[in-house]
C-alpha cells in the first residue's frame, strides 16, 4: 500500500512538473495564449495551494506580454493604414477582451499572501469602432468582387460576405449577396447515363444512379442535375458510360464431408473384474455414459451467381468542349446461398453444420435483378468518384 501511494506521488509531481514547463516553454516562445489557457485550466481547483503559486505567476507574466505584444502590433497596423489589416486589429482587440474574461472567474489570485494584480481595460469602444470599420469594408469588398464574372472571384466575394455576418449579422443587405454569390459561384453539372453494353439495363437501376438526392453528397459550390434545367447555364457535364455487363452462368457446388464423433447414448452400470455391479460409499450402484461412435454423411450445397458491370465516368467542361477528367472503375455483385442436406446420425453433425440443415434451395436471380443489385456497389463506387472531383 506504501508503495502504491509513494507511486503516485511521484506520478503526481512528474506531472505537475511537466505542465510547468509546458507552460514556461509556451511563454519563452511567445504562445502566449497557449500558456495562459494552460495555467488557467490548473488555477481552476485549488488555486490558493502552495504548489499553484508557480501558475498564477507565469499567468500574469503571460497574460502582460501577450497585451503589449498585441497593442504594439495593432498600433503598427493602423499607422500602415492599409485597409487589409482592419480584421487583424479588430481581431485583436477581440482578443484583448477574451483573454480577460477568460480570467476574471478565478480572481482574486494570492501568491504568499500577496494578491497578484491584472490590469483590465475596457475595449468595448475600441471593438465596436474597429468592427464598424471592417464591416464597411468587408461590405465594399463584397460588392467589388461580385462585379466579376469569374466564378472563383465570386466564391472568394461570398466568403469575406460570409465572415461580415459572423461578425455583425443582418448587416445592410449582406444575406440578399450571399444568396447572390452562392447562386453564382455554383458549378452546375449536368449529368446522363450512356449504355455502351447493348444490354438492357433495368429503368430502376437508371433512376437509383441519377438520383442524387441520395447519394448524400455535401458539395457547397457543386450542383449535379440529371434533368437539365432551361434558367442554368451548366458548366460541366459528367457522363456515366457503362462499358460492359458481365453475367456469370448459374452454378450448383456441392461438397460431401463424412462426420464422426463418440457421443453419449444412455448409460450403464459399472461393474468390476469379476462382472459385478461396483457400489459407491454409500452402497448405491455406480452408473457410468455409455460412450458410442456415431457417423454421418454431410452434403453441402453452394449456389453462385455473379454479375460484374464495367464503366468509365467522364467529366467535360461544356463551355470550351474539353475533356478534363476520366475515371475507369467496375462493380461486381455475387449472389451465393448455402444450404445442406445430411444422413445418418444427426449428432454426428457440427454446429455450424446444423445451422445450414435450416437453409434451403432458393430460385437463382434474374440477370435483370443481377444487374440492378450491382447497381448498389457501382453507386458507392460513383458517389466516392463524384466526391473526390475538383474543378479548376
């Protein structure tokens, strides 16, 4: 049990030490933040412990460095004027103000008795000011950008729009050019199914593979439409062009094992050398398993039936009549049931014999229904495709 808590003890303090450098190392390299977020997670139990004087003094030390580095930086920001910089001050003015929040909680902080001081200011005025002057121009920028055409330009208009709603929401007619930049910066894709195979494939498996609704897909600046719409103009088309259908002959294995095992069959009586029944200690017959060898003959039968669909996925820019991506890929699809028959004795049997004694024979599939169950596999192989495309 000493041992024990002596091991602790030392884990306790290697710890504790640990954090302490962690923390002195995030100050010596300037990661102020770092070292005040970590000393505040130690200062929030037991803050006026002996051990806890070490944290609030690099807290403060910290907390000093990282307002004067700050202040320092947003002053040389505003005395360069150039308009880009207007986030970065009120960013950090922001975060002047969040660093002493976070801090106020745990306060008052004694170190030897002596209460260790943090000089809080009110930046309120300085962060609305600062904020008034980004939206201004975050909303120009907006605006400017949304005069290109270029989709990429507009994509980039929508998110320093995007960033002006997160930081003053509602502000002027910011939703109406988000809408705008969204609707504009949006890749239109217009996708069809193009049968090479001379076969015929089942309607239900076209309409499951141009159904993107349920491909679950995620793509903010990407739209796919298999029924063209006469308001877009489409800027890529993507075509599912299936290459061959291959379907295998309908096949019966069958397997034959013989099984044996000893089991138990009843029982008998014990009896000794000379033929007569042995008594246990209190006089009673002694009755032993009747050990016997049992066999069966095990058939197993395997049907199969497989289906494999070869296709190519070939992406076009519709506006300058160029290739720009091809994918080739294939999806199979096996159809396999397993049953058995058996005779002899049942006992002789394994589990997992047993359980197949239940399967029966089943009609194989049609070739319709086997194309349309590897259409399952070729729409995971089309929405992992469709996922991964970037257009430049």
């Amino acid at each position: 049990m000493k041992k024990l808590l002596l091991f602790s003890t030392i884990v306790t303090l290697l710890v504790a030490c640990s954090a302490k450098k962690q923390v002195e190392q995030a100050v010596n390299t300037g990661n102020y933040d770092h070292a005040i977020t970590t000393a505040l997670q130690k200062l929030r139990t037991n803050k006026n412990k002996k051990r806890k004087a070490e944290y609030v003094l690099m807290l403060q030390d910290a907390y000093y460095k990282s307002v004067e580095r700050d202040l320092n930086t947003i002053k040389h920001f505003k005395k360069d004027r150039n308009p880009e910089f207007l986030k970065n001050i009120f960013e950090l003015y922001s975060d002047l103000d969040a660093r002493q929040e976070a801090i106020k909680p745990i306060l008052p902080l004694y170190v030897n008795g002596k209460n260790i001081t943090f000089d809080f200011k009110d930046y309120s005025d300085e962060i609305a000011e600062s904020k008034a002057q980004l939206s201004d121009y975050l909303y120009e920028k907006g605006i400017d950008l949304l005069e290109s055409d270029n989709k990429y330009t507009i994509r980039e208009a929508y998110r320093t729009l995007d960033y002006l709603e997160n930081i003053n929401p509602n502000y002027e007619k910011t939703h109406e050019l988000l809408a705008e930049a969204h609707e504009r910066g949006t890749h239109y894709v217009l996708v069809s199914i193009n049968n090479q195979t001379r076969q015929v494939i089942p309607q239900r498996l076209e309409d499951d593979l141009l159904n993107f609704n349920t491909y679950g897909l995620n793509q903010f600046w990407t739209v796919y439409h298999a029924n063209p719409s006469n308001d877009i103009a489409y800027d890529f088309s993507m075509q599912l062009q299936l290459k061959q259908i291959n379907i295998s002959p309908e096949r019966l294995k069958e397997r034959e094992f013989i099984r044996e095992r000893e089991v138990v069959d009843g029982w008998k009586y014990k009896k000794d050398r000379n033929g007569n029944v042995m008594k246990d200690s209190l006089g009673n017959d002694i009755k032993i398993d009747k050990i016997i060898k049992v066999k069966a003959r095990f058939n197993e039968f395997i049907q199969t039936k497989e289906s494999q669909i070869i296709a190519d996925v070939v992406y076009a820019d519709l506006k300058t009549k160029q290739l720009i991506d091809e994918f080739s890929f294939d999806s199979g699809f096996l159809f396999e049931n397993v049953f058995a028959r058996y005779r002899g004795d049942k006992r002789a049997l394994e589990k997992e014999d047993r359980r197949l004694l239940d399967n029966r024979r089943v009609p194989f599939p049609t070739n319709e229904q086997m194309v349309y169950d590897t259409g399952e596999d070729l729409k995971a192989k089309l929405k992992n495709i469709i996922a991964k495309q970037r257009f430049n």
